[in-house]
C-alpha cells in the first residue's frame, strides 16, 4: 500500500510540474495563478519525498536504515554441506 502512495504521489506531482511549465509559458497567466501552481507542486513533492524515505530511496534515509548482521562463513559448516551433497548426488 505505501509503494502504491508513493506512485500515486509521483504521479499527482508530475502532472503538477506539467501545469506549472504551461502557466509559466502563457504569457496570459498571472503570477500569483503562477504562484498557486508552484505551491501545489511543493505540496506534491513534500508527499513524495516523505513516502521515499520509507522506502530508503534517499541518502539520508538509507543511512538510518538497519539491516541485520552478516553471518561470518563457517568454513567446517560448508565443508560438512559439501560432504553432504557429494553423497546424494
């Protein structure tokens, strides 16, 4: 559901962008219609970057990130399961 949000996000943002570089073209907008769009489209960008980070999909979000610790190899444990399969095979 939150990878959902966050495609929807970009989504609603992208289109926003869109309206924001034709209201900047037209030389019959105002700028405060101008101005509008532009915090519509920081309001979009403020959701998208919110629902990123829950996803790590920034720099300092993937640095808060824990992930679980590697197990060192166990030499013996793999020579035991090479042992293993040789047998069945």
């Amino acid at each position: 559901m939150p990878f959902a949000m966050l495609c929807q996000a970009w989504a609603r943002y992208r289109k926003q962008q869109e309206r924001l570089d034709k209201a900047e073209n037209d030389p019959e907008s105002s700028s405060i219609e101008r101005r509008r769009e532009q915090m519509i489209a920081n309001k979009y960008w403020s959701e998208v970057m919110a629902l990123a980070g829950r996803f790590g999909l920034t720099a300092s979000d993937r640095g808060r990130l824990s992930l679980p610790e590697r197990k060192q190899a166990d030499p013996f444990a793999d020579f035991l399961s090479q042992g293993r399969e040789a047998k069945r095979g």
